[in-house]
C-alpha cells in the first residue's frame, strides 16, 4: 500500500515519557531531533518511508514535583517550541495531564528482602501521568481510519499499546506497523526493562534499541528561532 510514487506515508507517534524514562534520562540527549532521528531509523529499515506527521504524546511538567522547578517548565515548554517550529508542517505535540492526591497516598513500605505487608504504609505524594495512553491509542486508530497513512511507527516500549495494536492488525490489515523500543543498545551496560515481546508480536517491523551515537547526532541546535524568542537548549539538559 503506498501513493502513486511508491512511498509510504508514515506517521511517528511518540510516547514521550516512554522515551525519556528508557532512553534519554541521565544522558546529555534530551535536546533532541525526534523527527531527524526517527525519519533515519525507519528510512534504514523501510527506504521508501515518507514522514508526513510525527506526534509526539507527553503532559505538562508540574513545577512542584520537578527537581527544577519552573526551570523544568520552561525547559519542557523551549524543547516543544524548538520543534514546532522547526517542523511546522510534520511535528505535533498531544498533551495530557498529571493528577495527585493532594492529601498524600498511602503505599506498602518496601523492606528489602521481606514480603508485602500491605499492614505497613507510609503516605507519599504519588504522581500519576493521564490521558497520554489513550491519546496515543486514539491518534493511531483515527489516521488509520480516515485512510491518512500506509505505515505507523510506535515509538514506545509500554504493552499498555498492545490492544489498539491488536485492534490495527485486525482492522486495517493494508497499514504497515512499525516499533521502536527506546532502550539502550544491547552491547550497552546500561540495563532497564526488557523488551515487550507483546508489542513486537503485533510489528511488521521492530528495532529494540538506540544506539548513543545515532542520539549524538541528532540533537537540536543549541539556539532554534521561533516566530517570538528562540528556543534554547537548558542549561541543564
């Protein structure tokens, strides 16, 4: 399935906090190109790929809880900006929201090497990501409904996207699926989660790494001009 020039149109969607949690947290590569890195790893795999949306999937960094505070917001809110702007045309950011019990939660105490004892709490402030799972299950489902791509690529390593997988398979069997897992590359020493062998099962296609190199050299300028003031790459990033 492909346009009379024989190129799939290909739509990226993005987890990001999937993204950020398994490949880009502790490293000096969170200022970064998602459409130039992905376009290249899927053009790698399929050469007659044509991005023509990425749709990158996240929520608001809350100031209270962020180890930077309004430094975290304005980072998450430059980063946004940079892309935008660079991609008008092709990058889209869904957002959803965090919600917490403002009177705390209350959760088992871990105790190495003992058992779960749910009679031993202690309240925490448990922060808790919404919407974006469903976001992104509903921006795959629809583009692949109004007959707007020929190849989708997730780009998450949750099995929480198993069932609108499944649904995509059985639905639109003409839509080529891709998956990259953003995770370490294996020869790495790095060690996170594993692999969702569930995910891969519903790929035509599927790359379980990202190597540091590619990440290097896919990073954004330092400075993006905007149609307001730039965007800059944080000083802590």
């Amino acid at each position: 399935m492909s346009d009379q020039s024989g190129l799939k149109r290909t739509a990226i969607y993005i987890d990001g906090y999937n993204l950020y949690y398994g490949r880009l947290r502790g490293t000096e590569y969170k200022w970064l190109d998602v459409v130039s890195l992905f376009s290249q790893i899927i053009r790698s795999i399929e050469p007659a790929s044509q991005v023509v949306a990425v749709r990158y999937f996240t929520a608001p960094a809350l100031t209270k809880f962020a180890r930077h505070g309004e430094e975290s917001m304005r980072a998450q809110n430059d980063y946004h900006r940079a892309l935008e702007s660079k991609y008008p045309d092709i990058f889209t950011k869904i957002l959803g929201s965090h919600v917490y019990e403002k009177d705390g939660t209350s959760l088992p105490v871990y105790v190495d090497g003992e058992p779960f004892d749910k009679s031993k709490t202690v309240k925490v402030w448990r922060l808790v990501e919404k919407k974006t799972d469903v976001n992104l299950a509903m921006g795959m489902y629809r583009d692949a409904s109004k007959g707007l791509i020929d190849q989708l690529v997730l780009v998450s390593n949750d099995s929480d996207a198993e069932p609108v997988l499944e649904a995509l398979v059985e639905d639109f069997p003409l839509v080529k699926i891709g998956l990259i897992m953003p995770l370490a590359y294996p020869d790495d020493t790095k060690k996170g989660r594993p692999a969702s062998t569930g995910l891969s099962k519903l790929a035509h296609w599927t790359r379980s790494y990202i190597r540091d190199d590619e990440l290097k050299n896919a990073l954004l300028p330092d400075q993006v001009p905007t149609r307001k003031k730039p965007a800059k790459k944080p000083p802590h990033w």
